[in-house]
C-alpha cells in the first residue's frame, strides 16, 4: 500500500492505490482548507509535494481545468484530485 507522509508532522497514513491525497489526509486526521468538499471546484485544497511527484497519477481531466482557472506551481497538486500510486510526501502552508 502506499504512504502518505506528512511534513511538518510526520505523520503518514497507508492508503489503498489510486486512493486520493485528500482521503489520505482526512483519514490522517489533519485540516485542509476545501469549500466544495472535494468535487476540485473551489482549487482550496492545493498542497505542496515534497517528495514523490512521480508517484502520482497524471492529473485528470477534473484537475486540469481547475488548473486551468486556478493555476499550480511547479510542486503542487490538488489533494481532491491527485491519486497516489506510490509513496509520497506533502505539506502545505498552515501545517
């Protein structure tokens, strides 16, 4: 199963394959900030990926038109949208 790793916290949660950053977040008992409740409308829920970009599904086609309206640096993705095949490490601003 894949981990999830959480900076700054260390905490990590394993998740099934494909299951989405956000599940992994939720089940981990952490906040993030989503207005829409995770139907990638409201781009809230952006996170940075630390470690393990490649361990994520391409984005979709839902990811890439919020993308379109909201844009992602470089190392970020949609916590509602990425689907994790692999181990990866995430942040944001307010952890």
């Amino acid at each position: 199963m894949p981990r999830v790793r959480f900076l700054p916290s260390g905490r990590s949660f394993d998740l099934l394959p494909n299951g989405t950053l956000l599940r992994a977040i939720l089940r981990a008992g952490l906040p993030l900030a989503r207005s829409c409740r995770g139907v990638a409308v409201c781009a809230a829920c952006r996170v940075r990926v630390v470690d393990g970009d490649d361990r994520l599904a391409p984005p979709g086609p839902a990811e890439v038109a919020l993308a379109g309206r909201e844009p992602l640096r470089k190392d970020e993705r949609y916590a509602c949208c990425a689907r994790v095949v692999g181990d990866v490490t995430i942040t944001t601003t307010y952890w």
